[in-house]
C-alpha cells in the first residue's frame, strides 16, 4: 500500500488522539488518504476499511471526517462498502459536524451515494 508497512501505519495511528488539530500528527492524515486511495487487493481493502471505521471513532473530528472521505476514496475502486457500518458513521458525524468538516462529508457521501447508488440523505 503505498509503500507504507502495517507496523508504520499502526505507529502512526497510535499517535495519541487529540481534540485539538494543531496536535494531530499530519502523516496521519496521509495515512487516512492512502488507506482509502491504495487498498487494491481484497485483504488491503478489509484491512484498510476496518482501520477506517476505527478512526472514525477518534477524538478529533477532522481525523474522523478525513476518514469519511477515505472510506469515499475506497469505494471508489472497490464499489463496496457495508451499509449497515458505514452510514451510521456518517450520520452521526454529520450531527457534529462543524460547516468546514460538512463540506467534506458531504462530498464523500455524494461520492458514495453516486458510485454505490446509496441514498444517504444530507
């Protein structure tokens, strides 16, 4: 995936979670994109959706909506993602959203619902 190793990701994502942006290491944010935009196999995509979905449970809300979007990102070359986890996610984000974070869910599930043929209501 992108050249990263697992025991590289899971250093990176144990960084400790923060509320605060200007305490969120920005290789995690990278490593939140490339999750969604380099899984190419069917065990990259299930290793990268489950870390995806763990992030979304994050303190800080751009972590948990960057990772929205890259659950976006995933679907987009696997036209998979389960409904049953991925929209609770997404509503309940959505109810916390600030109007910056907003945009950006509502991009990715714009995203989601066109490729997926979803109906996840903004």
């Amino acid at each position: 995936m992108n050249n990263f190793s697992q025991d590289e990701i899971k250093r990176i994502i144990d960084m400790p979670d923060s509320k605060n942006d200007n305490e969120i290491h920005e290789e995690l944010l990278g490593i939140i994109y490339s999750l969604g935009r380099d899984a190419e196999t069917k065990e990259e995509y299930i290793y990268s959706f489950n870390l995806l979905c763990e992030l979304c449970n994050r303190v800080n809300a751009k972590v948990r909506t960057h990772s929205i979007l890259g659950l976006s990102l995933l679907c987009v070359y696997h036209k998979y993602l389960d409904i049953k986890i991925v929209k609770p996610i997404i509503e309940n984000e959505l109810l916390l959203a600030t109007a910056e974070n907003r945009m950006t869910i509502t991009d990715a599930v714009d995203d989601i619902n066109h490729i997926l043929g979803w109906n996840i209501k903004l």
